[in-house]
C-alpha cells in the first residue's frame, strides 16, 4: 500500500491520540490494525507512540509485516502479546495507554494488566480509528470504486441469465462466480436473491424456489478489491410489470433520486434518510420500510456514518461515502430495494455503481 496515505492515516492518528491525553496507543481491532498499518494478516497488535509505531506479531507473519507495513517496526512476539506490548510501551516511556475497550477481551485486558502492573496505566477507549475510516482518501477510493465497477460488470454478465425456471440458488451461485472471475477478492456478505413474495424478506438467503414469470427479483451483493468493499441492490421483473408493481418501484426510485440527490457537504444524515423515508410514508408504505436508508463502508461492509432516523444526526463531508437503499417489504405480495454507493464530493456527490435502475432497465421480457 502506498507509504504515503500510511503515513497521513497515522499522522491523523497520532493527533486524536493527542485529544485524548494519551501517550500512546494499543490497537488491537484487526480492521484498525490493517488501517493503519497496512497489515492484512490476522492475531496482530499495533503499538503507537508519539513518535514510532511497532507491528507485534509472530513468527508465520513477519515477513509479510515487513513487506506491507512501510511505517512500522515489525516486532517478533515470542510468548504472548500481552506482555510484549506491556514492555515494549514501558521501554518506549508510554505512561497512559489506550485501548480499543469495546474490542478487548476481558481475558486479555487481565493479562496485559499484570504484565503491564503499574506501568503503563491502561486506559479503556473508544474506537479512535472509526472516525477516521469515515473518510476514504485516495488510495481507498480508487480501490472502492473498482470493487463497485465489478459489480456492474458481473450484473450485467448475470442479466441474461435471469429467467423463469432457473432458482435463486443457481442465480446466487452464478453471481457469486462472475463476481469472482472479475477479480472479486470475495463476497462482500453472503448474496441475496429474493424473488416473488419472498422479496419481502429484505435479507432473504437464496433458495430452491424457481424464478416464476410476475416475479420481481431483488439481488444484493458487493465485491472486494483491497479489502474494500463494494454494494448494490437491484430488483428486476420478470415479465411486464403490472400496475401494483409499476407504481411501487417508481416509489422506491423516486425516494432513493430524490435522497441522492439532496446529498452535499452541510446536510446530515438525518435529513438525507427523512426525504427518502417521508416520500414512502405518504404513499401508504411507512410499516413496510424498516431499516436505515443506509450505511457508510469501506474496509468492513457496515461502517459509520449511516442514514438512519434514529442515530444520532452526521454532517456530511466530502470523503464519506454511504449507500443509499430504500425499500418497501410487504408481506404475502414481496418486495424491493434499490441500493447505490454515493460519495460526499465538494461539489455534492458521486454515484459510484453505475448500472441502470429505470423500471424499464430492470424489465426482462420472458
Ligand atoms: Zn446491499
Ligand atoms: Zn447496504
């Protein structure tokens, strides 16, 4: 990874450290870890002083640590790293300690106490890296952006493919598979394909039931390039849809336009998810639209910011980066939900999936 956005991530790092009155800092979440250091093995802590910053880890992955973490001295843990982080910050001078206290094991946190006794004091600590991770430099988007192209590459690769009689299982598979022949690292989360009234379930796990004629098909999937990872939702229909259909997928894409686009620098996510949520609530539709308009991503598929009426609000600002995806579940008939990845700009915003989503883009004559 590129030693320059490792050195600006630790920088920013270090002056957070600074806010909090710490002298120094043990990371020990692996996402952080990988953050920071550019690390991506695992059982790998992260100690960061004032001035240095050490990768402890053991034998099967010291070589790797050289290789990736340009920033870092790499330090062998030869019995636990519990007592090698104790002494490494007691010889670095480190006097309070912090530590991710939502991410440490009580177990862990006993023995770091003892092999620490008094010194350093141990000092529990919110997540300092997450708000970090909310905005995506350079390097990030490059890698966010690609994952989101091979989704619509593998979209448009499946479409074809979308007719009666196949099951949402072969369909899964078959995404799954062209998501990785375009240079996926993996799946974002486990696909879902959800067609006909099983549509209403908005996670719904693929299945043995075959795509019927009538149906509407909602497929949520994302790839992964770097460790990013990308999101989309689409909802097709199989065959002409009927005026039931028509008006409620015109619903779902209006609230998700229009969302998209109110999003700029200054307005907060509360807002944001209210122009969605309120456009649906006065079609009739408010019970059937549950969940968050969305949620930011980056090295983990959910991450904060998100678009949610009851978080607390976030101003937006260039660099984050959400999805936006409403929908409507309505038990016995089905559902949808149309799903982007949008990028705060100075300007205003980004769509970064790019595959079409008009009724008649997403209508497969059969
Ligand atoms: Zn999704
Ligand atoms: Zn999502």
């Amino acid at each position: 990874m590129d030693r320059a956005a490792l050195k600006q991530r630790m920088n920013a790092y270090r002056q957070k450290l600074g806010q909090q009155m710490l002298d120094g800092f043990l990371v020990t979440r692996e996402v952080n870890v990988h953050y920071l250091s550019g690390f991506t093995g695992d059982s790998s802590w992260l100690l960061v002083t004032r001035q240095e910053a050490f990768l402890l880890t053991d034998s099967r992955y010291t070589e790797q640590a050289r290789q990736e973490c340009l920033e870092c001295h790499v330090v062998l843990v030869k019995e636990s790293l519990e007592k090698t982080a104790a002494a490494l910050a007691a010889a670095e001078s480190v006097h309070r300690l912090g530590f991710e206290s939502d991410f440490m094991t009580v177990a862990q946190h006993q023995r770091l106490a003892m092999a620490a006794a008094l010194h350093p004091e141990l000092v529990p600590s919110v997540d300092l890296c997450s708000a970090l991770r909310q905005f995506k430099d350079e390097y990030e988007l490059k890698w966010l952006r690609e994952a989101a192209a091979l989704g619509d590459r593998a979209l448009t690769q499946l479409k074809p493919h979308l007719r009666p009689g196949i099951t949402e299982r072969e369909i899964g598979n078959r995404l799954n598979i062209l998501m990785i022949e375009a240079g996926s690292e993996g799946l974002s989360f486990e696909t879902i394909v959800a067609s006909g009234s099983r549509g209403a379930l908005p996670h719904g796990v693929p299945s043995d039931k075959p795509l019927e004629k009538g149906d509407m098909v909602t497929l949520d999937f994302g790839c992964i390039r770097k460790g990013y990872h990308s999101d989309m939702t689409r909802t097709f229909i199989l065959g002409a849809p009927d005026p039931e259909q028509k008006a409620r997928y015109e619903l779902v894409l209006a609230a998700q336009m229009r969302a998209i686009e109110a999003i700029r620098p200054g307005r907060n996510t509360r807002e944001i998810d209210a122009i969605a949520r309120d456009l649906i609530k006065a079609a009739g539709f408010d019970e059937n639209f549950g969940h968050g308009l969305g949620h930011s991503l980056g090295l983990e598929i959910h991450e904060s910011p998100r678009f949610s009426p009851i978080a607390p609000p976030v101003v937006l600002e260039p660099g984050m980066l959400l999805t936006v995806e409403p929908g409507i579940y309505v038990p016995g008939w089905g559902g949808l939900r149309i799903e982007d990845m949008v990028l705060i700009t100075e300007e205003g915003h980004d769509i970064l999936t790019k595959f079409p989503k008009t009724l008649e883009d997403m209508t497969i004559i059969c």
